[in-house]
C-alpha cells in the first residue's frame, strides 16, 4: 500500500444512517447468502429442485447441526472488518500498512480454527477473537488453512499458493469496499494485497479486487450496473485480467438473454472459480426482484453455492441496506449479535474514529476492543 488516504468529510446524520445501514447491509447480506447456500454446496440442480422446488430454498435450511450456521466465508469477513478497525487505530502510531493488520487479523481466525476457545489472557487479540462462537471448523478451503498456517505474508511478489484460482478471497472482501473515503482504486489494490495472503493466481486476486470496487460504488450510492463498469474500467490495466473482465461482461450481457435461470446461473459459473463465482452473483444482483429472489437464484445450481450466495448477498446488501432484508432469515442468523456490533464498529470507526481515538486522547473501552497492538 502507498500513502494513507485522506481523512474523510464531516458527515452529517442522515449520511451516518445510511452508511451504517450499508454496512450493516452487507454483512449480514453476505451470511445470509452464505447460510441459505451452504447446505446446497456440492448437490445436484435435481437434488436441489427435489428438496426444495423449482424456485430453489424459500428458507434457510438447517446446517451444522443448527439453523442459520455459516461458514468459514462470514467468519473470515468478520476478520477482515477487525483487521480495517485495528489498521485506522494503528494509524495513530505513525504506522500504516492495512495488509498487515488484516493479515494479523486473517492470523487470528486461523488460531479459531486450531483452538478449543479463545484465551482469556491474550488481550492483544481483541474483542472479536475472543467470540467464543467462532471457534468452529466451518469447512474453510485448504488454500485457506495452508496460506495462513504460518506468521509469513503472502504478497503480490510472493503470493501464497500461487496457482489457487478460488472465490475464497472473494468472499471475505466486502469489507474493503466499504471504505468509501477511500478512491476505487485504492480498494482495489488492498483487496488485491490481501487476497494473496491465500491465493496467489491473478483470477482469484483480481476478482477479490472487482468485488471490493463494486461494494465500494454501492455503499456510495452508484447502480450496480455503474459499479460493475468502473470495476471493469480499472481491471483491464491489470496483468492477468481476462477471466474476471470476461466473467463481468458475461454476466451483464446474460441479463439480456430473458427470464433468469438456474441453468444460465451455472453457466456463468462455470468451474467454480473466482471469475465464474463473482459473474453469476452479479447476475443474480442483477436479475432478481427482491433480495430473497435474487438470493434464492443465486444457491440453485449444482457450483459452489455458498459463495456465490455470500457474494451476491453483500452486493444485495451494500444496494439496499439492511432493512430490505428478509427479517425471519436475519432473526435465524447464526451470530446476528456479533455481526450487527462489528458492523455498528466499524461504520463508527470510519465516520467518527477521531473521537474514539487520538495521538493525545482515547477511549480505553475501544482500545480494549481493538487494541493498537
């Protein structure tokens, strides 16, 4: 990362509101995504129509032994969110470097991964990793386990698992987009930088980075369709762009194509990659009448359900806000506390983070929560 982006403008109420019910939006549209696609991962378009109809899941669909369980995907969003806080609070430190903080925060939800429950004496982890119910294996990717297996960072020099092509990193990058004191193309470079902390093959990177962009032009106030073109405006300078570049234009030409579809969802898909995953959610964002349409298309195919879920749910969600959200899905949500708190954070952080902490002056309480350390 270069510089520190400028401080933001004063914001008013009513912008306050409304950023807060786009972050909002956007976490919880992404685990709602997750969750109604998760127990439809790796099924049959015909053992999904079987069970559920040919309109696919009209509920969430018990998983993991509970209603409303999410996946390692929500778990790792939440991280990087913990990561951005702790990257604005650090600033004040002379020390800038949002990758890092993010990758120490991706470090963080490994050890839930590998521990029975948080450590009570490590106050240096912070408020969200001591949560007692995110000390859960939640099927997280290998590239996921093995990229942050050890305290090394990958980078774009030195990505780990340079040949992993998945949506992963796509998944748990909302969070960048909602930085909208930030210029699109910085979010676009630290989404990237903090993709390849995982998976280091350009699809899977760059389409992490298209995600954050278009998130981030949504939470401004942009259409989908003007977010989606300024993502494409600034990927075809990019090394290694086609796929992701050729999955968006897909996707936006498909919309023409008449009424919407499991089958033309799997086609966007494709092999499941990072550049299919993020073609068919667009579509479905694009397509669908309400969020519970669009959601419900976006889990009925035989691909990776849960993530194109949680994708097309944070783009849903960022659009929209949080009240456009089905409310017996939301009440269902495994963790709905920790996300609406994390969430209520950091639109805080990033609206008024200069009341909260300071060079002279802070709040021991959010120090507490997320330490500089």
């Amino acid at each position: 990362m270069g510089a520190a982006p400028a401080a933001a403008a004063v914001w008013g109420r009513a912008e306050q509101q409304d950023y807060r019910s786009r972050v909002r939006g956007t976490l919880l549209g992404s685990a709602l995504g997750d969750v109604l696609g998760a127990p439809l991962s790796g099924l049959s378009q015909e053992a999904i129509e079987t069970a559920h109809g040919t309109d696919g899941p009209g509920q969430l669909v018990p998983a993991q032994g509970r209603d409303g369980a999410v996946t390692a995907a929500t778990q790792l969003t939440l991280f990087t969110v913990d990561g951005l806080i702790r990257a604005q609070v650090r600033r004040d430190t002379g020390a800038w470097h949002p990758p890092t903080d993010v990758h120490r925060a991706y470090l963080r939800w490994a050890a839930t991964q590998r521990d029975w429950g948080p450590d009570e004496r490590r106050r240096e982890d912070g408020w969200l990793a001591r949560q007692e119910w995110l000390y859960a294996r939640r099927g997280a990717a290998k590239e996921c386990l093995l990229g942050l297996g050890n305290d090394v960072m990958g980078t774009l020099d030195r990505p780990k698992n340079p040949k992993a092509t998945g949506a992963e990193p796509v998944t748990r990058s909302a969070p960048f987009g909602l930085l909208v004191g930030w210029e699109p193309q910085l979010v676009l470079q630290l989404a990237v930088e903090c993709a390849v902390h995982t998976h280091g093959a350009p699809e899977s990177y760059l389409g992490a980075g298209a995600y954050a962009v278009i998130v981030h032009g949504l939470a401004r106030g942009d259409s989908l369709d003007a977010a989606v073109q300024r993502a494409l405006s600034l990927l075809t300078s990019r090394p290694g762009h086609p796929p992701v570049v050729d999955g968006l234009q897909r996707a936006l030409g498909a919309v023409r194509q008449g009424m919407p579809n499991a089958a033309r969802v799997g086609e966007l898909v494709g092999e499941g990659g990072a550049a299919g995953v993020l073609a068919a959610a667009v579509y479905c964002a694009l397509v669908g009448e309400d969020i519970r349409h669009g959601l419900r298309l976006a889990v009925h195919h035989d691909g990776p359900s849960a993530l194109v879920g949680a994708v097309c749910g944070g783009l849903l969600g960022a659009l929209h806000g949080e009240t456009a959200l089905p409310p017996a899905w939301v009440a269902q949500l495994e963790g709905r506390a920790t996300i609406l708190e994390l969430a209520d954070d950091f639109a805080m952080e990033m609206t008024q983070g200069a009341a909260l902490h300071a060079p002279a002056i802070s709040s021991s309480a959010w120090l507490d929560r997320y330490p500089r350390v």
